[in-house]
C-alpha cells in the first residue's frame, strides 16, 4: 500500500502565525488616505476595525501567537491533511510527486474559516456585537457566519448577486449557521441604490458588495467590518496552512521545486506560499506560482498602482496589481477569484520577483477539475480548478524537461455547493474568456489621478 | 488546549472487514425464492450480482481481506478521524462525552463509498462493463458514480424523484463523476411505466426505483446491480467504520456505554455497530441504539416478516422488519432514510435484543441538527440529524439519571448537498409526521400470503 495522507496530531499544530512583513527585503509602500494622500494612521481604520485587528494589520512582528480560543476552534478540522494525489499523478504520466492541503475539511469546506474565526474572536473581545461583509462565491461569507455564531455575535453578509443567484446553497449555510445574507447591490445602501439606479441588472462585484458592508458598518451601533482577503491581517491568519504543510513534509523528508495555489484576492495563495517565500528570500530555491482566472488577471495585465479597494471609493489607497475599481469581472463560475485587485502583500512579492502569476480560461480550469474529480474523488471548488490547470500546466513542463519534481499546491476547497458550474460545464454551456485590452485602457484611466507607487 | 481528533495512519488501516455472521448466537432465516418458498441458491442471484459479491453474501466467515486495490482507494479518505464533540456536549450541558466517526470526510461526503468502491472493484474483476443501482437522498447513487468511474465501469443510477427534485446537486455529481442519472419512477422500465399509469405524479420511493434498476439489469447486457445498503455483504463494507472506530477508542483508553447510528437500510448503522455487537455478544456490556424516522419505521412499528426488497417483487424475499413493499414513505427530506425495510442483519439483532430501535420526527432531528451545526460547525445529512436527536436524547437520561456516559456514534455524512431541507425547515415549512395505525394493517395485508419467519 502507498502512503496517501500525511496527519499531524492536534498537539501538533502552530501555535504562532507567520507574518512575512518581518522578513521583506524592501519594504512596502503604506496604504494611503485617499483625502490627504497620506499614510493611513490606526486612527483612520477604527471606524471599521476594532484596534486588536488593526494592530495586527500594520505589524511587523514575525510571529503572532494564536490565542487559545481561537486555537480550541481551529482544532474542529485543523491541522489539516496533506495529501498526495497518487491517482492525479498516475492520469497525469509526468515526473512529479504532487502534494496539496486538504482545506476542503473544514465545515465551510474552504480555508476561508482560518481566517473568520480569528476575526469574530478579536471583534468579541473588542467588544463588537455585529460584523458585516461581503462574499463573492460565498465560501467567506459562510465562513464568518459560522465563526461569528461560535463566539456569540450578529453576522450580516452582503453576496454578490449573480452568485447569490448561482449557489442558492451558500445562503442556506448562512442561515443555518444564523446569519442574514443580502444580495448585492441591494436597496439596503446608499451605494447599493446608485449602482441599481444605473444598472438595475448589475450582477455586482466584490467591489461593490465591500462599499455596501462598510456604509453598514460605518451607519450602524457596535457594528465592525470583516475583509475576507486581501489586508494583511488575513493573509497572516492564512499562514498557518504553510506552517502545517512544511512540517507535514518535513515527515515526509521533502521539500518542494514548487509552490502553488490559486488567486483571487491573494488569502488560499499567500496561506501556503508566504512561509515558502520566506525560505526564499533566505536564499532557498523554490520555484513559486499563483494562478488567476483570464478574465480577471490582475497580477498578468494589470498596472501595479494605488487603488481603492471597492467601487464607492470608501477604502484607503492600496499599492496592488489592479484592474480599476470601477472594473465589473465577467460572471465566470470562480467567483471567489471576482475581484480587481491583489493582496499588496502579493503584488510586491510579485513585483520582488519572489512570486510568478500565470493566468487560466476556465474551460483549461474546468478540464483539470473533472479530471481531478474522476481520479482523486473530491470535486474541487471552481476557484481550486486554477491551481489545477497550474499544476497540469507544471507537470506537462516536467515531462518536456524530463526533470523530476515536488509540487506542493493548496487545494482551497471543495465545489459541493457549487455543481452548478460543473453542470453548465459539462452541457456546453461555458467558454473561454481573456479580458480585452481596451479593458486595461479603462483600468488605467480609473487609476490615474491618485497617487502612483 | 484540548484534544478534538483521533487519527490513524494510512498504515493503521483494517486490513479486513469484520462478517457478524461468524457470531451469531442464534440463526438467521434464510432469504426464500418468492416461486418455490425455498431458501436461493448462488444460482438465484447470478442474473443480477456477480459470483465474489454473491460468495461474500452467504459468507459465514469471521475476517474477510480487503483486496489492495480497494485499500489503495479507501486511502482517498480512510481512515476517517474519530471528533469529540467537545462544544455540543457543552451546549448540552449532561454528563456526556460524545465521541463521533466523522464520515463526512469522503469525496460523495458519506459513508457510502466504503461499499460502493468494493462493489465497483468485484464487479470490474468479475468482468462486469455497467453497474445499475437506485438511489434515495442521492449519497448512494454519487458514491457509485464515482468508484465506478475509479475501475472504468459505466453506471446508470436511478434516483428517488422527489429527492432528485430537491437536491438536484446530486444528480449532477453523477454526471461530475460520468454516470447517468434517471429520476424514478421513469419510462425506461416496465415497472417505472406501470407506476406512472396508475401516479402519474409519483414522488417515487427506494422500493420503486430498485424494481427499475433490477429491471434494466437483468434485460441489457454486461450489466450487473448494485444494492447501497440492506443485504449482508453491504454491511460487511461497511464494519469498516467500528473497526477503526474500536482503534481509535482504544488509543484514547476508552470503551463506550453507548453506540448509536440513524437508520435507513442499515448500513452506516451496521458500520459502526457490529463490532460491538459481536463484544456484546461475548459478554460486554454496551448499549446499542439504532434511530429511524417517525415517518417510516419500520423497526419500532413494523412487523418482522418475510417481505420482497421492492415494489415489483422482483428481489427474494427477505426476513425483516417492513413496512410491505408497496409502501411509499411521507417526503421528508431524510431522503436515505425512506425505505420500507430493515437489513435482515440489523432486524435480526433487534429481535435478539442487541439492539435498541427509537423513532424520531423530523422537526426534532433538525432542531438537533442546527444545534450541532452552531456549535460544532459541520452542517449534518438530514438522515445524520436523525442519530444527533438520539444522541440528545441520551445525554439528557444520563443527566436524569446522574451517570456519567461516553457515547459513540456514525456522523454519517454532511448536508452540504442538501440545503434546502434547511431552508424548508429554518423558514418554518417542515411538521412532524408520525406513520398512521392504518399503515400498519396495510403493510400486515401485503405480507399476508407471504411465508412466516
């Protein structure tokens, strides 16, 4: 029998997060008050983040212990498997041993709840009684539903409403796990209404599902706002599943030619990858790669520039690959990879060189899912389906060099509440799509009065 | 911190599954050739089971191999970790550890793939090219699809109407893993035909659909059926679960007072219970309880006699508790759990009082359901729900009683795939259904002419 599953014992898991700002060889630029054009302050951010989380967001502290609470839940599903793809390999007939962590364990099936439940912790010790965000796919948002429930709190999700409509599932979850979900743009805000008022149709974005959380947040009592990805503080939460995976492989005796995972705003990929980065900058060799979707490939065409985050301008000025914050992606099936920008942390590493994005149609994305599902059984959540065109792509210039390698990937999640995009899939109703330049044109013309990086 | 999960190792496999036939004190009746009233032969069952399922069927040995090939597939997710419910049993506030096989970690997300892979695998070494089976909530139809696309076999699966309609996801899981899916009652068959002639609305029932794949097994070629649950060798797949579960409480130094599962043919139930059923039957002391649906219950309600498996009368007849085979059960959303009978195994050991049937309506299974889902995060099977208001039942005797109990139980799969039974009931559309006295003087009818146990 061959060894597929690598486990470590509960006792065996991190007990400190990882937070790579302590190991930047150059520093990054600082988020920008959009009003004064200057660094934002911790002041500036109190009116949606309690003081424990922005802390966090501007620390440069290496490592950050994981309080017991919220180790206690983490243990529900952490640490999570390794896994070797043993049958995915076989199908593949390439010279390379492929290994991914299971985040698909969890209850919301996704690693999204790494983060969430640091989130509702430090908002309940804070002193929140209500959180508001939004959701794109919906792994987020059920998430922080479920987290919020744990520790006692109001949770109100603000979802993307084409995917609102697509994953009916994901609403239910919430419900179940007793938190409201809007679809946005909804009625419920002034930035809701003025996208309605232009586009009663309008799908929406995560871009203006942020606007709608935070104009709640901001007109509401004890209300705080939670970010799904993207800031520094969830990236750093993330960080415990390259924590695990290194020790994971290190019983294995190995260490990977390459790290992968998928991007949207940047959270599943730096979760496994910034530890690795770390090696990196430290002088080891380790090939490193995120995959985002062709059409909306932020780190592939897009500037590198200061832009808001959302789409009501309500955000400070981040430094970050960017397709314009004013960018609508088309309604692809990856909806959790639906934003225009990148985690800052990200864009520089990308910019540093330490990081190599690559960008996939979901047709090539869909092709390596199912074929996933039909040799290795799990069926991958659609955003997962990036890293698996990635890792196709990886084995197939294995085979040409005729090199033998260890990839490593994060399999962010399971597509269970998302068969609907497997069924438009496989009845022909799905294509290819590249954004168009005069795309960039836009993206450009949005970003050109702020401040450049 | 405080230990949640219990792991094996990849090597701590069960290297057999567990045949409690071997242990029987008393006899089983035989199952009987509806024409001739004597028990089958092999010979009976070669139209529809290939001849390695058909010898596991009459087997009366104790440890059976599990072959390679199907250990290597096990892998995928076996051995599945043993959870404490550490935060239900503090919402529950009794002197309860609760400790749970966690089977939702399988790709279909239930324990149905431990026989749906060694059916897939006997079949494709008895030279089988297609497998038909029926298919209740839709766990059993999606396992199959996918082992028996892992050994190249093609697969027809019919499925329950109204559980089609309600979780389409589960059809399209079918497709995901290439097989097809056909809600029943269907045009295909006679016996689907002569359904729809006299209800052309027909919810369809478990009965119904079995008749329909027997039917297109036995007239197209190359095709064998597969059963998900009730016959012997289904339930020896399945005792996969006790004896890693024994493991597994073995390793944290405990024995439990208590064993427990949810009840629909008596598969995942058998799972875990067998192995401690045969420690009972040497003298231990263990609670065994066995919990089904007020809606269709057939142990706690129904008479024990000798019953076809299907509506067409089409299977032997079988010695079971049974609700008559032309019963088509209310549409609660337990999908998996509307079946008119009861494993002849399982029936058995009721009658010899190793074990402990309870019936439990549908509002009170989902109220334990979304408690759970709150507090320990994993969103549970509607059928799961049924084993969670039995578990809540018992935690409230020992704190009535004053005894400390350690409680094991199958957590028998998630509910990801069936959220809208949620929605139903979370938005108040969902009543508790107890089975008329009427019901019982119609199943006493249909069995009337039948051959006594």
């Amino acid at each position: 029998m061959e060894q597929v599953k690598t486990f470590l014992d509960d006792n065996e898991i991190p007990r400190q997060w990882y937070n790579i700002m302590a190991d930047l060889p150059t520093p990054m630029k600082p988020p920008l008050h959009p009003g004064t054009g200057q660094p934002v302050t911790a002041d500036d951010l109190t009116a949606i983040f309690p003081m424990n989380i922005i802390e966090q967001e501007v620390s440069t502290q290496r490592w950050i212990d994981i309080p017991d609470d919220v180790l206690q839940k983490y243990l529900l599903w952490r640490p999570s498997p390794l896994y070797r793809a043993r049958n995915f390999e076989k199908l593949l007939g390439c010279p390379v041993q492929i290994y991914y962590k299971n985040e698909g364990v969890s209850p919301a099936g996704s690693h999204k709840p790494n983060a969430a439940i640091p989130m509702a912790y430090y908002n309940k010790v804070a002193g929140t009684k209500r959180i508001t965000t939004e959701t794109g796919a919906g792994q987020w948002g059920s998430a922080l539903s479920m987290a919020t429930q744990m520790f006692g709190l109001a949770c109100r999700v603000y979802m993307v409403r084409v995917s609102y409509e697509q994953k009916p599932y994901r609403r239910m979850m919430m419900n179940t796990w007793g938190a409201e979900c809007i679809p946005s743009p909804s009625n419920l805000t002034q930035a809701g209404r003025n996208v309605l008022a232009e586009h009663p149709d309008s799908p929406g974005s995560l871009g203006i599902a942020i606007s709608e959380a935070i104009e709640d947040t901001v007109t509401s009592k004890d209300t705080k706002y939670s970010l799904g990805s993207v800031l520094n503080h969830v990236l750093l939460y993330q960080s415990i599943i390259g924590l695990e995976a290194q020790k994971q492989m290190q019983k294995l005796g190995l260490y990977p030619d390459v790290v992968m995972g998928c991007c949207g705003g940047g959270s599943n990929f730096a979760g496994i990858a910034t530890p690795y980065v770390c090696d990196k900058i430290h002088g080891k060799q380790v090939k490193i790669v995120g995959a985002e979707p062709t059409s909306c490939p932020s780190m592939t065409k897009g500037p590198f520039a200061y832009d808001f985050g959302d789409l009501a301008k309500t955000t400070p000025l981040l430094p970050m690959y960017t397709l314009g914050h004013d960018y609508i992606p088309a309604p692809i099936h990856a909806g959790g990879l639906r934003y225009h920008g990148m985690a800052p942390i990200v864009s520089h590493l990308v910019r540093e060189n330490f990081i190599e994005p690559r960008a996939y149609d979901q047709m090539k994305t869909f092709d390596a899912g199912v074929k996933w599902a039909r040799s290795e059984g799990f069926i991958p959540a659609p955003e997962t389906n990036h890293v698996l065109a990635a890792v196709v792509d990886e084995a197939m210039r294995a085979k040409e060099e005729g090199k033998e390698k260890v990839i490593l990937f994060n399999w962010s999640g399971h597509g269970l509440v998302d068969m609907a995009s497997y069924d438009a899939y496989l009845s022909g109703q799905l294509q290819a799509y590249e954004l168009p330049d005069e795309e960039i044109q836009r993206a450009l013309l949005a970003i050109k009065d702020f401040p450049k990086p």
